[in-house]
C-alpha cells in the first residue's frame, strides 16, 4: 500500500501527533513512524512497542466476549436483558435485547452521550474514578437514564449499552469482567500485551494518555481508573494486527460468530462507515475498523481482510492522531479503489 511520505508527515506535524502508526501485511512490516513522547514530562520517546490505550477501540473485547458466552450457550443475542438485569436499571425497556446492545439498536439512554455537547477535556465521570474497577461499580452511572428510541428502531450509539453488556458478563460468569475478556478473548487470540492497566499505576512501556496536544496534563482524572466494557484497553500496534488475524482465523469465536459481526447492518453516513455488531466496517469495500476517541486516545486500525493488511494509529494525545488517521485512510481507499 502506497503512503504519500510528504502528506503523512504534513499529519504528523498538524497536531503535533505523539503516537505510532504502521501497516502490517501478512508477515511483514512496511510501515512504522513512531512520535513523539511516550512520557512528556520525562521526555521518554515514543517507541514502536509502547502500550497505548485504544479507547473505544475495545468495544469489540466485550462483543468478542458475549459471542463466546453465546456459542456455549449462556447466552442468547434474543434474550431480553431484564433476565439478567432483575430490578437494576429499571428505566431500560423490557424489550432490550443483548443484540441490540451489541449493534447499538437498544435505544437506551447513555451515562456518556456523545451526541451531546462533549469535549475530551470534560470531566464526565459522576463517580469518583478510583472506585470503578469492576463493571457493577458503573451501575449508579448507567442508572437514572430515561429511555431515547424504542428497542430496535435504529442505530444510535451507545457507550453506556457496552457497559451495560459488561455487567451481564460478570453476572453469567460470576467473573470481573477484564477477567472475562482475558480468559476468553485475550488468551485464545495470542494477545499477551493487551489488557486493562490502571491509569494510576501505569508500567514504564504504557503511555499516559495527555488531554492536549501541548503541556503534560494526563487523562487520570477524565476516566475510569480501569477501563471497561465501553472502552479504555491498551494494546499495540503488533498486537492489533495479531488481533486481526485471529479473529479471521476463527481463534476467538467460530467462523460462524465472525461472519454474523461483520456483517453490514446499518449505513452510518455521518461516521462515513457502515456497522456491524462490535465492530466498523469500511462504507463500501472489505475492510474492518476499531477506533476510538477519548481525553488523550486518538486510535484507528483498519483491517483490508483480502491482503491480511492493518493499518493503524494509536495517539496518546485526544486530537493528535486524527490528521493522521485521515491520511492513512486515504491511502486505504486508493489501495481499495473506493
């Protein structure tokens, strides 16, 4: 795949990004630009094995997860999620169901709506970040939010959905949920530097995520301080293209389960992508998406499934990585001739 090397460095530069990008295909490496800081204040370089926080990216664990508890039959995508949930949220419809949970189609209301007025740098989170370490911690957030569509009328997306799912898997399984997605995703797709890390706690080759583009202020206040079902793993870029290909493979959930996710089920034409259940998908060719954007996470990674390629992005800043993330997907759509 052929990268403009003058467009990709006029992204690098608009803001400041601080991150790495690369492209994979199959076996090799043919693209690695790492920038930037991995710790600011230490002036610690970015480094191409760096963990870096993917946000939203990581709603997919949690769909990946479900997926597994519906193959062994603990789950249904049909059942209604008032089975499991008894009297907790009770402003959710009876008729939800984890399906539409998984394709955004539930239409309840969302603890952080990004429709709303939101900036990364506000501080959303109505319970003090060090006390959400589990899922069942965020139900005084998910809770108290009216209804916004009936079940199933349409796409509208929803974090607190995912969260939602979170807390069904430590029900089912009587498990955390980074338990959960570690032994049933993580373990099975070879991830072993993907996971939850605490924002407060981070090891030397985690990047704290920054709130700007300048000066050293940290995302450690703006999130929880584990992420969740909704978002917040870290992972890195030789990860991601190891995640890509053992989904594909059908080493996380079976053929069968991969094709019902990447299906197209919605055209959403202000995202520029159609939609599947826990994952983006290209508007018009074969492609995959993750991505995420939070106070100091700015991430894509795009999978073309016909040439095994991934391509991705992983900022450490909340704006830096997108001119980048723009110009690498212009090189997508010249390569998939969209």
């Amino acid at each position: 795949m052929h990268v403009d090397p003058a467009a990709l460095d006029a992204a690098v530069a608009k803001h400041a990004f601080t991150g790495v990008a690369t492209i994979d295909v199959g076996d090799r490496r043919t693209l690695e630009r790492c920038e930037g800081f991995l710790h600011r204040a230490l002036r610690v370089p970015m480094t191409a094995e760096a963990r870096i926080a993917i946000a939203s990216g990581s709603k997919a664990l949690t769909a990946l997860a479900v997926m597994r508890l519906v193959e062994d039959g603990r789950l249904r995508l049909d059942q209604r999620v008032r089975e499991l949930l008894g009297d907790d949220l009770p402003r959710i419809d009876d008729a939800v169901t984890i399906e539409q949970l998984l394709t955004h189609t539930s239409g309840i209301g969302d603890y952080l709506d990004e429709e709303a007025d939101w900036e990364p740098e506000d501080y959303v989170l109505t319970v003090p970040s060090h006390e959400l370490t589990s899922a069942a911690a965020f139900l005084p957030m998910l809770d108290g939010h009216d209804q916004k569509l009936p079940p199933g009328e349409r796409f509208s997306y929803c974090n607190g959905g995912y969260m939602v799912l979170a807390v069904l898997l430590e029900r089912v399984t009587d498990e955390g949920y980074h338990d959960v997605v570690r032994r049933l995703v993580l373990e099975p797709a070879g991830l072993e530097r993907t996971g939850f890390l605490p924002l407060n706690d981070l090891p030397a080759d985690a990047a704290p995520g920054y709130v700007a583009d300048a000066g050293d202020l940290m995302n450690t206040l703006h999130l929880p301080v584990l992420g969740n079902g909704d978002g917040g793993a870290f992972t890195t870029a030789a990860d991601l293209h190891r995640f890509w290909l053992a989904l594909l493979d059908g080493r996380i959930v079976s053929q069968g389960s991969v094709e019902a996710m990447i299906r197209p089920r919605f055209d959403v034409p202000d995202e520029r992508k159609r939609y599947g259940m826990g994952f983006w998908l290209h508007p018009t060719h074969d492609a995959l998406i993750l991505e995420g954007y939070d106070a100091g996470a700015s991430f894509r990674s795009t999978h073309l499934v016909a040439s095994r390629t991934t391509v991705s992005v992983l900022g450490n800043s909340s704006e830096g990585g997108w001119p980048v993330i723009f110009a690498l997907a212009d090189a997508i759509d010249a390569e998939l001739g969209a």
